[in-house]
C-alpha cells in the first residue's frame, strides 16, 4: 500500500520526461510522433541549441557592424550599425506571441518546424540584401523566425517537467546556450575575417536545417489532452487566465525588470568599454568572459536548487543583484561615476551572474501553474522580457557618456521593482498552498489518510 505508493511517486518525480509517468504518478500515452523516454542530457542538448541559434542573429552581427556601416552608408544617413539588431529585437518579441498560440493549438514540432523555416529564409534574404530598407525588413522577419525556439524552449521544458527539477532543466539549458554569446562574437570575427558579412548571415542556414531535423526526431511533447482551439474567446481566455493567475503575473512584473537591468549591460558594455575605459579591441573577449561567468554561474546554482529549492534561491539571488549593484553604486559615487576597470567589470560579472540565475528560477515558477497554457504563458513572458525590458534599458542607454554612473543608477532601481515584485509572487504561492491545504483538510473525514501523495510530489519546490 503506502510503500507501493511511494515508490511510485518516487519513480515518477526521477524520470519527468515525455512518456514516462509524470510527477502526479498517472501515466499520460506517449504524444504521436514522440519517443517513449528521453533522457535529462537529450532534453538539455536540444532546447540548448535551439536557443543558440537565436543568440546567433544577434552576436554573430556585431564583429560585422563596421562593414555593414560601410556597405549602407550608415554614418553619412547619421545612424548607428546598432539599427540592423532592432529590428531582430522586435521582431523577435512580436513572433512570440503568434509562435506561443499557435503552439498550444498544433504542438510544439510543427510550430518549431515553421519557425526554423522562416529563420533560414529570412537569413538568406538578410544577405542578399542591397538596400537598407530591405535588410531591416529581412532582419525583422530572421527575429519572427527566431521567436519560435526562443518561447517553446520553456514551453517544451514544462511539458517535460515540474516543480524544482523544471529549475533545474532550465538552469542547465540556459548556462549551455551561453556558450553562444561567448563563441559566436568570436566565431562572427572568424566569418568576417575570412568572407564579410554577407557570409555571416548566410552560414546561419546550415544550423536552421539541423534544427528542422533534430526536430522532427525529438518529436512531439504536448499531450492531445492539453491542445487548444486556435479560436479567439480560447485564446483571450488562456492570456486571461495567465494575467488572472497572481503568481504568474506577478513573477512577469518581475521579469520585465530584471530584463530591463541585463539589457543595460548589453546596450551599453560595448561603448564603456570603448568611450570610458579606452578598451575598445577588447570588447569581445571581456563580453565572452561574461558570458562564461554566467553559465558557471547557472551550472554552479542547480547544486544550489537541489540542496535549497527554488523559492529560496531565486528570493537570495534576487537580493544578491540589489545588493551588489548598492555596493557597486556607492563605489562608483565615491569615484565620480569612474571606478577603476577591473572594479567595474568585477561588479558586471556578479551582477550579471545573480540576473542570470533569476530567469530560469523565475521562469518555471510562472510556468507551474500553466500546464495547458505553458505556450501562451512562455509567449508573455517572451514579449515582456525583450519588448518592456528592451524599452526600459533603452531609457538607461540613452543616458551613458563619459561615465557608468547611469549604467549603476539604471540597474539598482530595476533590480529593486524586481526584487518587490517577486516576493509579491512568492507570497501568493505560499497563500494558494496554504488556501489549497486548509480546503483539503476540511474536506477530509476524520482519520483519512492525506490525498495526492503526487500532488506533494508536483510541490516540491517547498
């Protein structure tokens, strides 16, 4: 009996991929088109690599910006190369939304398929382009492209998994996928080196065609039982219910800001680094050493998750950003907005490092309630991140010159709001568990044995 039962929980909280018993112990009939099992290291290997195929259209780019300059007359017309990633950027953000609903309606294979396929021809369409105009339009269409691993990633985790493990799956593909912007800048330098940028965005289709394969033989991960009409009293309903439901909406708040605080450094590293500390051929390789304390960072804190739970860890990591970035903050007010180099990069690789960890922590907290509607959830957190946290850093960006003060300001003020928010989120998740226990005890009779020994299983995360 309660061995019996146990075992059972146990077995099923262990496996937590497709096919095998999920964490409620009941047994869902394999997906059509889906393996029977697949293991934590095929899981991580392909959502890892999905995801560097998005950081490829934008770091790729970068060693490119000055030939790109040149090719469209850029500094004549008195804009900067930055302007051929916006429109990545944005298009990135809208595709999310049509991506997410439309995976919760025909799975996730099928919609990842479409993405891949719009990916490789828009990056073909952004090489030949001779016209400014043209190439912005096709670096829009490369984002929507984009767009599809960049939200079904976490969409396809929560099909797999739940509760600390989910953390743990995200946490392990995110430090992976960061090998991305810390090779491909250099792996962009190679390219130019060797053909120009032409050659930059055409050499993006090969890995588009190995995704559309690898793809179609990890297969199908939503359950039928979980599709939704693509009608449109459906679809509000599902954005409905992630608004409605306080955890989710609020761990999106909270997103939203913490996005906001690592776009600064994205928008801004390059010309500190130049204008403020004259190190401007050095750009990549400290950009690739953030990159790389990042994914120690994430690689280093499952350890954490496993000893400490997620709720913990995601509250001290989030305290951790606020306080380096008031430590950081005071240092650089003490030293009139510029404290040595190695000062400062010291407090980007920490910041950055507690920032990191915080999405994926995050991201399966706002995801555990949203079972049938992870695509829609995974679509709105998507669009907040870049779309509102894009606008936030933009307002900081605007206002860095001869010093990193604004930079410190920026971060400190988001990495607060964020801070706020998501304890908000953390307390109405302990209020429905302690709502859902006080309902469960009131109904039992007497003497009864507690229901849901997997429901306890699907709340590990305590």
């Amino acid at each position: 009996g309660a061995a019996r039962d146990q075992g059972l929980v146990d077995r099923a909280v262990s496996r937590g991929v497709g096919g095998a018993e999920r964490a409620d112990a009941t047994y869902t009939r394999p997906t059509i088109g889906a393996p029977a099992a697949r293991s934590d290291a095929a899981v991580i290997g392909f959502l890892a690599f999905i995801g560097v195929l998005m950081a490829y259209g934008i770091d790729a780019a970068l060693p490119a910006y000055d030939e790109l300059g040149a090719d469209f007359d850029l500094d004549d017309r008195g804009v900067s190369p930055a302007i051929v990633g916006t429109p990545y950027f944005v298009g990135a953000a809208i595709g999310q939304l049509g991506f997410g609903v439309a995976a919760d309606r025909f799975g996730r294979r099928s919609t990842l398929l479409v993405g891949f396929a719009v990916y490789g021809l828009a990056a073909v369409g952004s090489a030949v382009a001779d016209e400014l105009w043209l190439l912005l339009g096709a670096r829009f269409m490369w984002g929507i492209g984009a767009a599809a691993p960049s939200v079904l990633r976490f969409a396809i985790a929560r099909d797999l998994y739940e509760g600390d493990r989910l953390a743990r799956v995200i946490s392990t593909f995110s430090a992976v996928f960061l090998l991305g912007p810390i090779f491909v800048p250099f792996a962009g330098e190679a390219i130019v080196a060797v053909g120009s940028w032409r050659t930059v965005f055409v050499v993006a289709v090969p890995p588009a065609a190995i995704a559309m394969v690898w793809t179609s033989a990890f297969g199908e991960t939503l359950a039928p039982k979980h599709r939704r009409p693509l009608q449109v009293a459906p679809i509000v309903e599902g954005f409905r219910a992630v608004v409605r439901t306080r955890v989710t909406r609020w761990v999106v708040v909270s997103q939203v800001f913490i996005a906001g605080s690592f776009f600064i450094w994205l928008g801004s590293a390059q010309p500190i680094i130049d204008v403020v500390y004259d190190r401007d051929d050095q750009f990549t390789i400290f950009f690739g050493l953030s990159g790389a304390g990042m994914a120690l960072a994430l690689l280093f804190n499952n350890r954490l998750i496993d000893r400490f739970g997620t709720r913990r860890m995601v509250r001290l990591a989030s305290t951790g950003f606020v306080t380096v970035t008031a430590i950081g903050l005071i240092v650089t007010l003490a030293t009139d907005g510029t404290p040595s180099f190695a000062l400062w990069f010291g407090w980007a690789i920490l910041a950055n490092a507690c920032s990191m960890v915080i999405g994926p922590m995050s991201a399966s907290l706002a995801l555990e309630p949203m079972e049938d509607k992870a695509g829609t959830a995974s679509a709105l957190l998507g669009v907040a991140q870049f779309g509102l946290g894009a606008l936030l850093a933009a307002v900081v960006d605007a206002q860095v010159g001869s010093t990193v003060t604004p930079m410190l300001v920026g971060s400190l003020v988001y990495g607060l709001i964020s801070l706020a928010a998501l304890l908000v989120a953390l307390a109405a998740l302990s209020e429905s568990e302690l709502s859902h226990s006080a309902a469960g005890s009131e109904a039992r009779p007497s003497g009864a044995r507690p229901p849901g020994l997997a429901s306890s299983a699907a709340r590990l995360d305590t």
